[in-house]
C-alpha cells in the first residue's frame, strides 16, 4: 500500500504503476492497486481528470462528490470507470488489503 499524501504528489503513483504495468506487461488496471481520492480540494479534480484520461478504473471517490457533478455526469463516470465511493478509514484499508475495490 502506498499513501501519496496531497493529491499533487499522486502523480509518483502513477508513475510507478506505469513502470510497474509495463515491467510486468499487464495494464495498470490489472494490477491490485485502490486509487481512492478525497474531495478536500480542487486540485482532486485534476487528479481524477489524469486518471481517467490514462483509462485507470475503479477510482474510489470521497466522501462527497464535488457539487458540480449533475447525477447524469456520475452516471456516466461510474458506467465508463467503475467509479465507487469510499466509505470511512477502517472499511477501505479492510476493502483495499483485500484487494477488492467494491465496498462490502
């Protein structure tokens, strides 16, 4: 489990899970990793925006959405990326050491 602190030095994260998808000739969406983003401020919103447009999916998101968000683009975003809300600290640690991103 890696914790990248501030969602502007995620970008470490994705670099070694590039390096690490290619290393081990899966995609990164192969590999048991959680993403799990925190909405505490708007510089989440570009991280979520480099995930997607890398193709990550299952990014777990929380612990509200962001209000600009209408119901159709959540809609979208969870059809296309499997997008799942977090739930609190000791349920996602137990969910992400499971390997298994769904929420109990």
């Amino acid at each position: 489990m890696l914790d990248a602190g501030q969602c502007n030095a995620s970008n470490s994260l994705i670099v070694i899970a590039q390096a690490l998808a290619q290393a081990l000739g899966v995609s990164v969406n192969e590999l048991p990793f959680s993403y799990d983003i925190a909405w505490y401020e708007q510089k989440a919103v570009i991280m979520l925006l480099a995930l997607l447009a890398l193709g990550v999916r299952k990014i777990r998101l929380g612990p509200t959405l962001p209000a600009f968000l209408s119901p159709n683009v959540v809609e979208v975003l969870v059809k296309a990326y499997e997008l799942k809300p977090i739930a609190d600290a000791e349920q996602d640690v137990q969910t992400m050491l499971a390997g298994n991103y769904l929420l109990a």
